[in-house]
C-alpha cells in the first residue's frame, strides 16, 4: 500500500505521516488527508521559520559584542598599558583589571578553548541520557520568559498533530502515542503516558489532561468542550491556531526584551573598557 511504501523512508516521512495515509487509506479519504497534512507541515515550519527570523538579529548582536569586547581587550587594552609603561606611570586600577585579563587570555587561550569544548561534550553527553534530558527539559520550563514560551510551543504542536491525527481517522490511543514521539520536551512527554492510561480507563482525555498539570487553563477548556461537543479534532486544531498566535506574540516580546538589554550590556561593557 501507499502507507507501507512511504514507512520504508522514516527520514522523509515521520510516523504521523504515515499513520495519518493509512488511515486515509482504510476510510477512502486520502485526498482529504493529504491536504490536511499540507496544511499541517505548511503550518508547523512557518511557526519554524517565525522562530529562526526573530533570533537572526539577537544572536548577530550577541557576536558583534563578544567579537568587539576580544578585539578591545587583546589589542586595544595592551597597546595603552604599554604607553603607561613606556612613561614609568602606574596603571589605574580598571586598567590593570583588563591588562590581567588580556595577559591570560594571551597566555590561556588554550586552556579557554579547552574548557569551552569539554563543557560542551559534558552538556552533549548530559543531554543524551534519558535523566540528563528530563532534567534539562524541566530547567527550562522553569526559567522566566522562556519557560512559558516552550510550554506553549510544545501545547501548540501537541494540539494541532492530535487534532490533524483524529481527523484523518487515527485512533485517540494510537494518536497519543504518535504525538508522544514529537513532542520535544521531555518533561512535558512523560505526562502523556498517564493521559494515555486514562483513556484507557475510560477517563476521557479533557481529565487526564487536566490532572497532569502541564496544559493551560484556556486549552483544558477548548478540550473539554471539543470533548462534549463530540468535535475534539476541530477544537484541538483551534488550540493549536490559539497558541500558534500566542507563540508569536511571546517571541516579539522577548525579543522586545533582549534587543535594548543586549545593547545596553554591551555598551556599559565596551564603554568601561
């Protein structure tokens, strides 16, 4: 079949992909299907590519800084200390300060570099054991701004994969299970095995969902509707149109916030040296 062809490529068509055309296939809606999952992808790398954007101009402005403060402090700094020198004066002290630093950095740039490398394969290898990425996952779900951020990008594509899977005729079960695999955050995919067992049960979803503490108050209230309205594919779709906006104001508003705090960092640094 269509499906099975499809599963003998994993690194073109993910698991959702495939359930989704087999689906399509034993209920005679493939074309319906189809489009869906063009809307789905088409959905899910614009929220990608809104993402990328809005870091372009924080991270450009993160390396123009860190690269002016090196240049400053290993060519500009000495160049100073030495007229100083040249002249019998004593340095002052911010001066000292900074020819110290440039001295080791001069001298340590190894020992810099290997840190930097080491602490990186430490966080690499932390992260990809099981505990080292749970633990990771629920550190960044704690931190201010960005915690409410993830959390809501991780509801957001939950939402809108179980709601394009009901849709296309997957099992709740079995869409459980898919949407397990996406989700990113780990902290926020252990959640879905207890919701799983109680749909089992018989709990319906809105109440394991509930009772799990990880989705906001506004998406719980669309789920319990779309529950008892029998049209839980349509209302998990709007949670994800719902978050999808709130994700984009979220960023604009970090941004908002990190763009004057990088500047104004980086300028009481430069203008200190």
């Amino acid at each position: 079949s269509f499906s099975e062809a499809l599963g003998k490529y994993p690194e073109v068509f993910p698991k959702i992909y495939v359930n989704m055309v087999k689906a399509g296939e034993v209920g005679g809606a493939l074309e319906e299907v189809l489009n869906r999952l063009a809307i789905f992808l088409e959905t899910s790398e614009n929220l990608r590519s809104y993402i990328v954007g809005a870091l372009i101009y924080p991270t450009l402005l993160s390396i123009v800084g860190i690269t002016s403060i090196t240049i400053l402090t290993l060519f500009v700094v000495p160049r100073f200390t030495a007229i100083f020198q040249d002249m019998g004066l004593p340095l002052p002290l911010p001066m000292a300060i900074l020819k110290g630093l440039s001295d080791f950095l001069v001298r340590y740039w190894w020992l810099v570099l290997v840190t930097v490398v080491l602490v990186t394969i430490y966080l690499r290898r932390f992260r990809a054991s099981t505990e080292g990425r749970l633990r990771w996952d629920r550190w960044m779900l704690r931190l201010p701004l960005i915690g409410p951020l993830v959390r809501k990008v991780e509801v957001a594509r939950f939402a809108r994969t179980l709601g394009t899977l009901l849709h296309g005729g997957v099992p709740l079960l079995q869409g459980m299970t898919i949407v397990r695999e996406i989700i990113s955050n780990q902290s926020i995919a252990t959640s879905i095995e207890p919701i799983r067992n109680g749909i089992k049960k018989g709990e319906g979803i809105a109440q394991p969902m509930k009772q799990s503490g990880v989705f906001p108050p506004l998406a719980m209230h669309l789920i319990e509707v779309g529950e008892e309205s029998g049209k839980l594919d349509s209302m998990l779709t709007q949670v994800g149109d719902v978050y999808d906006n709130e994700v984009r104001v979220g960023i604009r508003n970090v941004i908002a916030f990190l763009e004057p705090v990088l500047i104004l960092t980086m300028g009481i640094i430069i203008g200190t040296i």
